[in-house]
C-alpha cells in the first residue's frame, strides 16, 4: 500500500493533453511527463524478454508483432516513494495476466530498454534498479517499466496495445509445440546462475512449464545445460550437472515425459555467443527432420 505523502510532495501537472490509459489506475500524486496515443492500427511489437546487446545491435529473444492501436505514458513518481511500492501499486491491478516479467540485471541493460525499445532517455538508470512486465489485461497488450535513476527519481512507463483481433500470449504452449514440432527448442527466459543453481523466481517459471510440457506424454526428453565462465571446462561440467538435475525436477513436477538430466557445461558453443541456458531436446522427432 503507497504510503500518504507530505504537502510538498503533491504531484506536479500532467503534459498538455495527457491522461491514463482506460481502466488503469495511476500511483497517487504521480504526474504524466510523456504521452503518446495513436488510433491507427499499426504494426506494433509487444516485448515479453529480457533485451540483449550483441555487439551494436538490439536483440529482443521474444516479441509479439500485431496490428493494434497504442497509448504510451511515462509517470513520474513523487520523492520518497519506493520502485516496489509502485510496482505492487500496478500488478495489483494487472490480475493474473502475466506473460512475462523480469527485475535488476536479469532484464538485460537499462540503456537499451530506455534509448532503444521506448526511445526515452529519462528511463535510464542503474540495471539494477529496473523492472519489466508484459501481459494481458482484457483484451489489451500491456507492458509496464519501472526504474529509480541514479537521482534516486523514480518513473513507471506504462505501454498498452489494443490489438484488432484478440491475442494470446501463451509462451510455454508455444514452447513445448515447437519442442513438439522440431525436436529441440531453447528456454530463452530462463537463466542457470554461476553454479548451476536457479533464482526461485527461474524455479517457478520452470513448474509453470512443466504444465504444458506434460502434453508431451512419456516420450523421453533431454534437459540439457549450457554454461560458460572463467572456471575450468571440469568445473563447469560438474555446474552444469547440477543445472540440469534441478531444471529436470522443476519440469516433471506436473509428470509428463521421461526427463533426461544433460551436462554440456562449455562444450557445445554457439557462433551467435556463448550465453548460459536450458535447452529441451526431443532425439525421436529429430531423427525424423
């Protein structure tokens, strides 16, 4: 719950011609310092991963592309009130909608998502200080941006596409159908850590799939890990066993396929980069591609 504020911390005015997205309501005493809506169906991009910097170009690992009609607002915060206390402040609102979120360094780098994917610089902060969600509320697209800059200013981007025709966002069905389909497919959203291990946030996400994965039946799949370092390749070998012993228990959790534990570890790099991951591999459809 956002706490009371002082006098001096009442919000200054909104831009000319502002205001908030229908249905959502803004933190109290916060003020719109940037606006955008257009009514025109356009082809839009709906952002549900982390952002990644490959060299000089912008990689988003998943989006959603459809025609829809856009409201963009940027909120600032009054001083004294908390990142969490603004995010709470939303996701209470949101439901159960979520397709994906992220927080700190996990969504990749704060320079990128303010200057690239908005194209505001007064989102920049410190990449620690960030957090993202996409979803749906009803039939609409949202994505909401929080960040507390390095002056300790905080600010809430608020994104809301309302496409032409319903869409669903349902990655985890997407995921396994591909597994289904190619033989092989890559959790892009979920991260081992040095060591091996998982956030509870990466575990949770992992159950969830596991839901979906359960479709699969009782054909034989591997979990295989992925990870790369400064350790040596036995070092590594040994993490990544742990990585895919771990992942291979959140994933049965529903039942499902015979879950095979797989180390890679370093051994199996790509040319695009060497980024630690999970990879999902069906042997009995590969053998038939």
């Amino acid at each position: 719950m956002l706490l009371l504020l002082a006098p001096a911390a009442i919000a200054a005015s909104d831009i000319a011609g502002a205001s908030d997205p229908a249905g959502i309501v803004r933190v109290p005493h916060s003020w719109i310092v940037v606006y955008e809506r257009d009514d025109d169906l356009r082809n839009r991009e709906f952002v549900v991963s982390r952002v990644d910097k490959t060299r000089r170009d912008v990689r988003v690992e998943r989006e959603v592309r459809t025609l829809a009609r856009l409201v963009s607002v940027t909120y600032e915060m009054p001083r004294n009130i908390r990142p969490e206390e603004v995010i709470n402040h939303y996701l209470n609102q949101f439901g159960a909608g979520e397709a994906f979120s992220c927080r700190g360094r996990a969504c990749g780098r704060s320079n990128d998502w303010a200057n690239h994917i908005f194209g505001q610089a007064i989102l920049y902060g410190p990449d620690i200080n960030q957090y993202y969600f996409a979803g749906e509320l009803d039939d609409r697209l949202l994505s909401l941006y929080v960040i507390q800059r390095g002056n300790k200013r905080v600010y809430a981007h608020l994104q809301v596409l309302t496409p032409e025709d319903p869409v669903a966002v349902d990655f985890n069905r997407e995921m396994v159908d591909q597994l289904s389909s190619t033989g092989f497919v890559t959790l892009e959203d979920i991260r081992p850590e040095a060591g091996g291990s998982f956030s509870d946030e990466a575990i949770e996400q992992l159950k969830e799939l596991a839901v979906d994965l359960a479709r699969v039946g009782d054909q034989e799949v591997f979990v295989v890990c992925h990870l790369y370092g400064s350790q040596s390749a036995d070092e590594l070998l040994q993490s990544a066993a742990l990585c895919s012993q771990t992942a291979s228990e959140a994933l049965g959790a529903a039942g499902g396929p015979d879950l095979k534990p797989f180390a890679a570890g370093p051994l199996l790099p790509r040319r695009s980069g060497n980024v630690s991951r999970i990879e999902l591999v069906l042997p009995h459809r590969l053998e038939h591609n």
